[in-house]
C-alpha cells in the first residue's frame, strides 16, 4: 500500500525536509520500513537539522531510560 497524506499539502514524493511535521508523524506512524527510509536517510544526512527536530518533537520518548 502506498503512503499518502491527509490534511497537508504535501506528497510523499516531495523532499523531506518540506514535510509539514503531520507528513512525517504519518510516514513513521503509518507507513512501511521502506516508507521509513527517506526520512531516517534525512536524519542521518542532517543530524541537528529541521526534520530531526520535528521528529524528536513529536517522539513519544519524553527521555531516554537508563
């Protein structure tokens, strides 16, 4: 099954870094591993930048147990 997003104006063929912050909730929340990668390979590829930010800001983890 495809990903898609609802609500955004966004496709999932656009750049990660222009996902609203709801686009790559769906992405992790409701796509695939393969539907994972484009945004884990935008983490990777900018460890502090936009799309880490987001996706730690909406990571149900408040903090690392330890």
């Amino acid at each position: 099954m495809a990903l898609w997003f609802r609500n955004v104006v966004a496709s999932p063929q656009d750049d990660v870094p222009t996902w609203p912050c709801e686009a790559l909730v769906t992405a992790i929340d409701r796509g695939l591993v393969g539907d994972w990668r484009p945004v884990f390979d935008e983490i990777r590829r900018a460890l502090w930048g936009s799309v880490a930010g987001a996706s730690s800001d909406t990571s149900p983890i408040e903090s690392p147990m330890g």
